[in-house]
C-alpha cells in the first residue's frame, strides 16, 4: 500500500465518523424535543383536568375553554408524533421507556401540596383580559378563557 491510498481510507473513515456523531448530535436534540414536549403534554393534561374538576365541582360550563384545551393537546400530540417520527423505528424503543408511568398504585401519584418560598401576591401571573389571578404554568384563564 502506498501513502496516498492509506491516507485516502484515512480521510474516508474520518468523513464516515464525523456523519455518526453529527447523526448521533441531531438525534439526542430530537430526544430532548420529545422530553420536553412529553412534559408540556402532562402538564396540559393535568391542567385540562384541574379545569373540568373545577368546573364540575361548581356546576358551571365553559365548553369553548374546555374545547381550547383539548385542542392544544391534539396539537402538542401531533408535534410529538411527528418528532417520534423523525427518528425513525428506533424511536418507538427509546420514547415508550419514556411514556410508562410507574405500575406502584396503579400508575397513579399523588404529590402533597407543599407551598415551598412563597412569593408575594404581587409576582403572581394574571390574566391580560380580564386580570383573574392564574397559576404559573396555566395555558389559558379559568375564568374567561383567554390563552395566556
């Protein structure tokens, strides 16, 4: 073997890792979109469900709120289902470890409610149409509707 030939399979085996680790880089920020589309998809569910809990609970309706909510979902369900695509077959493997819950209770948690640092009443986000005091992480008003 001559020189130019060992540094031709050199140059060609550099080229073929640099392909691996630059797949490997896009494919680790699609798993973090996913993770990080999987928690906003628990967390409008959870608020979809403190909405109808709330609603029921004072025998009131708000069907275009409810509507709203479900709607936000079918679309973060839509995002997540095409970055699952995205990575191809491999991708079912890697994200249903993600998608379990633990089987302990019936895949059911309760976490307590445990007010850690109080922040003063005036650092709490508000609605901007009709300024009714709403959670940090809410997508839209309890009371009106609006998206924040």
């Amino acid at each position: 073997m001559d020189f130019n030939k060992i540094k031709e399979m050199g140059l060609e085996y550099a080229e073929k890792g640099r392909n691996a680790a630059m797949d490997l880089a896009e494919r680790g920020r699609t798993q973090a979109k996913i993770v990080s589309e999987q928690t906003k998809l628990a967390r409008a569910q959870r608020q979809l469900g403190a909405l109808v809990y709330s609603l029921a609970k004072g025998n009131e309706e708000n069907q275009p709120l409810v509507d709203k909510y479900i709607e936000m979902i079918s679309s973060i369900e839509a995002n997540l289902n095409a970055l699952k695509e995205s990575l191809g077959p491999a991708a079912e493997v890697i994200t249903h470890d993600l998608d379990e819950e633990p089987a302990e209770g019936g895949g059911i948690t309760i976490e307590p409610t445990v007010e850690k640092d109080k922040k003063p009443d005036t650092d709490k986000k508000t609605c901007p149409q009709c300024g009714a005091p709403v959670s940090e992480d809410a997508l839209f008003c309890n009371k009106c509707g609006a998206q924040l």
